[in-house]
C-alpha cells in the first residue's frame, strides 16, 4: 500500500463543527441516561415491546419461546 492509498484526516475547520452535538457537561451516558433507575425502566419498556414485535416473532423459534414463556423470564435472558 502506497502513501496515496493511505486516507487523510485533514484537520483544517470544514465548518460543520457547528453541527456536532453538544452532550452537556461532561456526563457518561450512565448519568445522562438517568443511572441504574431510568437504565432499568428503559430496559423494561424495550423488552416487552421486543416480547411483543411481529418482525422479531416471524422466527419460529423465538416466536415458540414468547408463546411459552412469561415474559419476565424473557427479560432475565435477555438482561442476564
């Protein structure tokens, strides 16, 4: 591999920085996303709308699983 085949990260201001987002004051994602509590409830609503969703159940065999199984022990395999 040539140096012409190599890419090259120009640094010189394209004037797009405008257009990067701004994620507050230094918070992880942990905080932003409201730590253990809001992670937990968010986690929450998202399995039982995978529980429920007709293009993840056209798989026979997870469509089997949510037939036969409570949904609570779904969330387990899936948070576990």
């Amino acid at each position: 591999m040539g140096d012409s085949d190599k890419p090259s990260y120009d640094m010189e201001p394209t004037g797009d920085e405008a257009k990067i987002p701004n994620y507050g004051d230094g918070e992880t994602l942990y905080e932003r996303l409201g730590g253990i509590y809001g992670i937990a409830g968010a986690v929450d609503v998202l399995t039982e709308r995978l529980f429920e969703n007709d293009t993840a159940n056209q798989n026979p065999i997870t469509a089997e699983f949510h037939e036969t199984h409570d949904p609570a022990g779904f969330k387990y395999l899936v948070t576990a």
